[in-house]
C-alpha cells in the first residue's frame, strides 16, 4: 500500500479527537448493552465523564454518536482518495482502491468489541441502520470521480467507476457481515482480501474455485 504521511495534529486537535473516540465508544457499549431506546445523551455523557452541553459539541444526538466512530470521518474519506490516486498506475484499479481502505478496515480488527457493538445496534434498529447508509452516502460521489480520473473515463458516459465502487462496495459489506456473524474470530482485511480476489477471479461458484 503507498503510504501518505498524515497531517501532523496539535494537541488541541487530538484532544477534540480524544474526546469525540470517548464518546463513540461509550455510546456504543451503552446501546449494546441496553438498546437504544434505553440509552439517553445524559447517560452516555455521564459514562464519558463530560456535561451533555459537551456531548452537543461533538453528535446531534444519540444515534449519530453510535454510527460516527471518528471525528475526522471527511478527512479519512479524503485521505482514502489520496492514497489510491497515489498508487502507482500497474497496480490495477480494483486492487488499489482496496488497498487504499485498508487503513479503516485495519481499525475495525484492531477495535473488535467496539465495531461488533456498533453492528449490533446498526442491525437492530433501522434508525441506526438509516443513519449509518446516509452516512456512506456522502462518500460515493468523491470515490466515484477518483475513479474516473484514475482509469481515465467520464463517469457520466463511462459505467466502469460506478461498477466498480459498486462492486467494491459489496465486497467490503459482504466482509463485514461474514466477520460480524463470525464474533470478529478472523481477521476483517482478511475477509476483505478474500472477496477482492473473488471478484476479480469472475465470482466463480463455490466448487469452481480455483485451490
């Protein structure tokens, strides 16, 4: 994977992100334990240790706190762009791209009971789980155009950007859903990795896979 070198960040900067992590994961163990329904801004802010006017600073509200896991989401999305379009041009698309979200997915293994909590809530409540698409959603046009200037295309007139995010998009939540029915036992890049080479193998059926 290219590596670009993140923007250094000042201690008033990481202290923002500090406490915006505080919260996300308390609100996270919180609705897992109780539901969501159960769970209100002054019981997360209480868990957390900061006043509900400080929990404002950070979420609109409750459900937000459970689906945005990081504060610089935008910047995360960007610096994904970043390294993919850094990539050098024979590593082919699919593949780049892949490697360019590695450094999110790398996240979910390495904060196992945080991320299984969040799926749970997102899979038992259909706020959540309207909440957590709208939230992607911002994220599609940006990958969609970096696409197309990496493979050169119009993706207006060009199917293959928007098939391939598509397609790439399926492949991670298919990883996802096969790592949360499996309690976070293997590894979620691993996963990932094993649906790219499916795809890019044609999708072959179960018993035509090659061995």
């Amino acid at each position: 994977m290219v590596l670009v070198p993140e923007p250094v960040k000042g201690l008033r900067e990481r202290k923002r992100l500090e406490t915006h992590r505080a919260l996300a994961t308390t609100a996270v163990r919180l609705v897992a334990e109780r539901g969501l329904d159960q769970v209100t801004v002054e019981d997360i802010s209480a868990a957390a240790g900061v006043s509900p006017r400080t929990f404002f600073n950070y979420f609109a509200s409750k459900e937000d706190a459970v689906v945005i896991a990081h504060a610089d989401n935008a910047e995360r999305s960007q610096r994904t762009i970043e390294i993919f379009l850094a990539t050098p041009e024979e590593v082919p698309a699919p593949r780049a791209f892949v490697d360019a979200l590695k450094q999110d997915i790398v996240q979910i293994d390495e904060n196992r009971e945080e991320w299984l909590g969040r799926m749970k809530a997102i899979q038992e409540n259909a706020t959540l789980h309207s909440r957590a698409v709208a939230m992607n959603h911002d994220t599609i046009e940006p990958a969609i155009k970096a696409i197309a200037r990496r493979t050169g295309v119009d993706p207006k007139a060009d199917l293959y950007p928007t098939l391939l995010l598509s397609a790439l998009g399926g492949a991670v939540n298919a990883a996802l859903i096969l790592w949360y029915q499996q309690d976070g036992r293997v590894s979620a890049l691993d996963l990932l990795d094993e649906a790219v080479e499916m795809l890019l193998a044609g999708l072959p059926e179960p018993g035509r896979r090659a061995r």
